[in-house]
C-alpha cells in the first residue's frame, strides 16, 4: 500500500489545522465527515460542516503566531483504502492527540472521523 499518498493526505490535514486555510477544507475531510472528543468532561459531536465553520470562525495558529508543534505518530491500514492515523497537533493554546480514519474514494485519501483527546492546554496560543 503506497504510504506516500496518506502521508501526503496527513500533511494537508497538519497544514489546515495550522493555517485554517478554508480552501483546503474539501481536501482534507470528506463532507460527511463526524468528529468526536471529550472536553471539560463533556462529550463534544460535531459534523464536517460545523468543525469548518469553527475553524474558520477563529483566528488560526498561524494569524497568531502560534508555534507549530505537529507528528505523525502512526499509520495504520485496513486495506487498500482505509486507514487509520494517529496525529499530535497544536492548535493555539491546546495540544490535540488526534486519532483519524482515511478512506479513498475517487483515488483521494480524505478525513471520514476524528476522535480528538486533549494533551495539554498551554497558557497562552504563543507560549512554549
């Protein structure tokens, strides 16, 4: 199974979370995509359309200055055209470990789930 194509499918993800870049939306997840995660003790459910408009909704760790702190730290696949990944992605002040489900459809590796846990909150989106 070529690595490469969801290496390449892991790193436009990392670049959106960073940059927010709306226009890269459509090639990271799939429209029906659902994210799921726990915050504050609290079930959080979001689908595709209103984690895009979250994203969009706040300035991006880029706009802020945030540093850009970001692993790949597993891949594993189901077959030919479904995988799962496991991330560590900074977004402003909090420190996500995102687990991702991939699948290809039309030959394009795309985020069908997101299952988010919070790592770590840091005192402010810039500190180290």
């Amino acid at each position: 199974m070529p690595i490469a194509d969801l290496t390449d499918a892991l790193n436009r993800y990392l670049d959106l979370m960073y940059t927010a870049d709306d226009a890269a939306y459509d090639g990271v997840f799939a429209a029906s995509a659902q994210l799921h995660g726990l915050r504050d003790g609290k079930l959080v459910v979001m689908s595709g359309a209103e984690f895009r408009a979250l994203l969009a909704g706040r300035p991006s760790p880029e706009a802020l200055g945030a540093p850009r702190e970001q692993a790949i730290l597993a891949i594993d696949f189901a077959g030919p055209d479904q995988a799962v990944a496991k991330v560590r992605v900074r977004i402003g002040a909090t420190l996500f470990l995102d687990q991702l489900s991939y699948h290809r459809v039309d030959g394009a590796w795309r985020v069908t789930a997101k299952s988010f846990h919070i790592e770590r909150v840091y005192a402010s989106p810039t500190a180290r």
